[in-house]
C-alpha cells in the first residue's frame, strides 16, 4: 500500500510515558523516534540492569533461552503467522531487571514512521535492543516459572510486532491502563501503541505454540487466547501473582528454578467405574496412585494398573504431564 512519510512532533513527556510501568505482566516496549535514533535511545540506562550475580539468575535466563529457542524451532517448521512483522530472533540477548514494579521490558528502537493508508503511523523498521525481565521478588527470591514464561513469551511477541502510533484520544481506557504514562499526552498527540490487536494476536499464536510443547499453558478460562481475555491476564499485579492466584502450568520447567513438585488433582475410579472419588496426589506415582485408591474406593483385591479415560495405559513418565482434573482408572 502507498505510504506518506510523518514528521512526529511528540513532547519528550509522552515519549517518556510510553515506556509504561506499574502492574501488568508487562511495562511497556520502549522505543524511539526517527530523530531519536540518530541519538542514544530512550531506556539506554543501566540503572534497570543487575550486574552478573547470583546463579539463581543465571539459571532462569538459560531456562527462558532454552524456552525461546525451542519455540524457533517449532515455529521454523510452518508458515510465519500473517501477524508476525518479522520472524523471532536468537539473538535478541535476555537481561534481568533491579527496577521493581515492571514484570517486564521489551527495549525497542524505531528507525522511522510512516503513516499508512488508514492514517496510522507504523514502524518501517525497528530493531530490538534487549528483552528485560524481573526475576526476583522484593526479598531476592526467584520468582515463581509460571509468571516468568508468560512475562517472557509477552515480551517475545513484541519483537514480533510492527510498532505503531495512534493519537491518545483514540485509544482505549483498556489499553492505557497497560502503558498509564501516555495518559500525560494531549488527546491529539502521537503515543505508542504497545497493546494492538495484532500485538495480542501474536501473543496468541507464541502461547499456542508454548502450550503444544508443554512449556507453558495459560489457566483454564473460556475463550483463554481471545484478546480481551489476554489483556485481562496482562493486568495481573505481581502481589496477586504471588497470592496463591493460579498462573497456569509448565509441564518442562515446573520444577526447573528449584520450586517443589505441584500436587496433582486428579478423579479415580475402578475398572467398572461404579465409585468415583477426588484425590490430591502429592507424589506424582502410579504407587500413589493405586495406594490412594485402594484406600479411596475401597478396593479388595489387588489392583496393579492404571489407564487415562480413553483406556491408554498411564505410567510415571505420563503422569507427570497430566492436567489437573484428568479421571485415572484402576484396574
């Protein structure tokens, strides 16, 4: 489509407000004007940045890396998603952020603007300088995988998005409270747009492609990838994140920071399925399992196998890998 080129001539304060902050998996993507980018780029300072430290931290960037390049390579086998402005890079290097308060930071730099036939200004090119995330809580603790790997794969689908503009009249309620500083901007001023609809479009797709290889799968919720759904998700506080609020599974990497082993809920029943009992199962074990249910359904004789519903036998290894809610049978 035909484009005109657009001088941007937004105050320092509203480029500043569009760096975001405050609850929400993510603050915000940085990013510069054309004019800006002959010059240091806005989030250049170190003060977000840790120092090489503990090995806690190292360990949670090797396991986000390791994450990132799985889903490359499973994405590496299809078509790009239409959405996508570009595919997903390697080498957009991880750090983690002292700054408290932002889940997350996508350090974007914008060569230029212009303005497409719609009369939206959009990048004709950018570059992702790094991929910023809060590891640790106030106390130093690591924080928990299943608020990491959604932080990160948020991040992720920044990178992938075609940064844009719109005047901050124009924009939601909902998606300023994502990015509140573009609020300082007058309503017919140019701010960012971190949280388009093709931005949730392509943090639908890498959740998708995390769900289908175990690495992370969102809480069960109807219509879970639909956009309003999403942004829901994206309003979560990192104090109600770490209150018991239920932030989704990783069947790889539960347990790869260090946190214990999560009880499975599961539903047993015999072979006749004629009883049907709830069971938490602290041990993930067919030797848990039959014990619980020896006791749970009362069972006389000696039971010695268990299969998923469908009848497909269920051993540790499968076990492991199962949902909450799953209905095991003994036989």
């Amino acid at each position: 489509s035909s484009v005109r080129r657009l001088r941007l001539c937004t105050s320092a304060s509203a480029m500043a407000g569009a760096l975001g902050g405050g609850g929400g998996v993510c603050a915000a993507a940085a990013a510069t004007t054309s004019a800006e980018a002959e010059g240091s780029p806005l989030n250049q300072g170190s003060e977000d940045v840790q120092p090489p430290g503990t090995a806690d931290r190292d360990l949670a960037l090797s396991l986000l890396q390791h994450a990132r390049e799985l889903i490359i390579a499973e994405m590496e086998r299809g078509p790009l998603p239409d959405t996508f402005f570009c595919p997903l890079s390697r080498d957009v290097p991880l750090r983690a952020l002292s700054r408290q308060g932002f889940h997350g930071k996508c350090d974007i730099r914008v060569d230029r603007y212009e303005v497409d036939d719609d009369g939206i200004p959009r990048a004709v090119a950018f570059a992702v300088r790094f991929i910023g995330l809060q590891l640790h809580d106030q106390n130093g603790t690591i924080l928990p995988v299943e608020l990491l790997l959604p932080t990160f794969l948020h991040e992720l689908a920044h990178t992938v998005t075609r940064p844009e503009m719109r005047r901050c009249g124009d924009i939601p309620e909902s998606l300023l409270r994502l990015q509140p500083h573009a609020r300082e901007a007058g309503a017919k001023d140019f701010v960012e747009v971190h949280h388009s609809d093709v931005f949730y479009a392509n943090f639908s797709a890498l959740l998708r492609v995390a769900e289908k290889l175990g690495i992370y799968t969102l809480p069960p919720s109807p219509n879970k990838f639909a956009p309003k759904s999403l942004m829901r998700f994206d309003n979560l506080d990192l104090e109600a994140s770490l209150g018991g609020l239920n932030l989704g599974r990783s069947h790889l990497f539960a347990t790869a920071l260090g946190a214990p082993a999560k009880p499975l809920q599961v539903l047993l029943t015999d072979a006749a399925r004629s009883r049907q009992k709830p069971v938490t199962l602290p041990i993930r074990s067919i030797a848990e399992v039959l014990a619980q249910a020896k006791q749970r359904l009362n069972l006389r004789r000696r039971h010695t196998s268990v299969a998923d519903a469908s009848g497909r036998a269920v051993d540790d290894a499968r076990l492991a890998s199962l949902e909450d809610g799953a209905l095991l049978v003994v036989a």
